[in-house]
C-alpha cells in the first residue's frame, strides 16, 4: 500500500571523483524492477552533477537542507525553487544534526517544510528523540511536538507530499539502532498523531527509520509494519550496503 523508499544521506562526504563513482556502481546496482524509491541527498555544490550522472531517473536526488526563504538577500542560503531548477526531487528538512548543530528549533523548521512545498519539492522531515530524552520517558512528546509544530503552521495537509523520518539521536552515526520494537513503537504513535488529523493521509504516509541503518539489520526493521523505508547515512556511502538495503526495502513493500 506505502511504497517503500531507500534515501541515502550522504551529509558533508565526498568529492567530484569518489561521488562519480559511487553513482556509477549504485546505478549498476539497482534493479529497475525494485518497487520502491530511492534517494540519494549529496551537498549541495555536488547536486547538478548528480543529477546529471543520475539521467535516467531511477534514482532520484534530494538536498539535505534548504533556506526557510523563497528567495532575495540571505547570503549562503539556497532556496527550495533553485533546488527544484537543478533536479532535486526532495529536500531534508529539521535533521537532528541542523537541530543540534544549527540551531535549528521546531518554528524554522516548519518554515522550511513550506518552503520545500512551495518550491516544488517534497520534504523529508526528521524528528527524534536525545538519549536523555528517551531515558527520561520522552520519547512521544518530543517527536509529538516536532511534528506538531508543523501541523500547527500550516495544518496536515503538507504531510500528502511529504516524507516523515523517525531518527533516534542516540542512534544516529553511532552504531547503535533502535531494536525493530522500538521503532515500529514510535512509528505508529506518529502515523496515529497525524491520523487524529486526517486518517486516510496517514495511511498513505511513508514513515521511515534512521539511525545506523546498515545491510545487517535493514530487513528485520523493515518488516515492521509502519517502518516504510529508511534514511540511511554512514551505510548509504557504500554501494554494496546501499544496495543491500534497498534490496530489504524492495522485499517488504
Ligand atoms: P547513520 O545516519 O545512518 O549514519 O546513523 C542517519 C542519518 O543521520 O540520517
């Protein structure tokens, strides 16, 4: 019913050289008949030419951030049309580590979700939970109020073209995942928290997991039924685990 997807979050790696050749093998790799999508999100300076490297569209390609503004004097700042005029299919909005690092709060990335929307692209919006948080029996209000907060600016209606990402920050480049139960856990508190709202949207929203996703432990957390995919950093920048990921995905469709 959801078709699954695989989005490779490449975060600050790479060059022009080894890029072109971890394209190369992952189109060599994926299998057309896969009945899922896949993404791969590089920076932004390489992202023209992945999407030129990536012609015939079986792959698509997403940013991994972009300016809460439509356009006009932010210096540094790519806006989501600019993003869309290159080839960009998505863009990944509130990652833990623009959060963390960034600064980034609940209110600006809201902004931006719109501003993906409105630039044509669909968002990929991450939430999560800090160690502390979970430990502290946090877990729901924080991703509650992540996504809350999204819904509260511009109402659910966003979430018909948008991707939602549940990436634990404990787990996150740490190699610790979440156990299948854990994520299957919080997943469906969040597909239940936007069904409140509009229950069909809800069921035909993907949901994926991030968070030390890797070829060893991609199918067990795929087969849960509201983990629809992944978001996979480290594993993403190998082709072989890549595609062995995408292979899980492709199974539990
Ligand atoms: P990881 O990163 O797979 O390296 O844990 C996931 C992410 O941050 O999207």
């Amino acid at each position: 019913m959801r078709r699954p997807m695989v989005a490779g979050n490449w975060k600050m790696h790479g060059s022009q050289a080894t890029n072109q050749a971890l394209l190369a093998e992952l189109e060599g790799h994926v299998r057309p008949d896969w009945p899922i999508d896949i993404a791969v999100f590089p920076p932004y300076v390489y992202l023209a030419d992945a999407v030129r490297a990536l012609e015939d569209g079986r792959i698509q390609v997403g940013a991994q951030d972009v300016c809460a503004e439509a356009g006009g004097a932010f210096t540094g700042q790519v806006g989501a049309s600019m993003l869309k005029d290159v080839g960009c299919s998505y863009a990944i909005v509130g990652h833990s580590e623009r959060r963390r690092w960034y600064h980034e709060d609940d209110t600006l990335v809201a902004r931006k979700f719109a501003a993906a929307l409105a630039g044509g692209l669909k968002p990929v919006l991450c939430v999560g939970e800090t160690l502390e948080e979970r430990e502290a029996r946090q877990t729901e209000s924080v991703v509650a109020r992540q996504v809350d907060a999204v819904i509260a600016m511009h109402g659910v209606g966003g979430f018909a073209d948008a991707v939602l990402a549940y990436e634990p920050v404990w787990a996150i480049g740490t190699g610790r995942t979440a156990s299948p139960a854990q994520a299957q856990e919080v997943h469906a508190f969040l597909r239940s928290r936007i069904g409140a709202h509009d229950a069909k949207m809800a069921a035909r929203l993907r949901i994926l997991y991030g968070g030390s996703v890797k070829a060893g432990n991609a199918a067990e957390l795929f087969a849960m039924p509201d983990v629809d995919g992944g978001l996979v950093g480290g594993a993403s920048l190998s082709a072989d685990e890549f595609r062995q990921i995408c292979a899980a995905a492709a199974v539990h469709h």
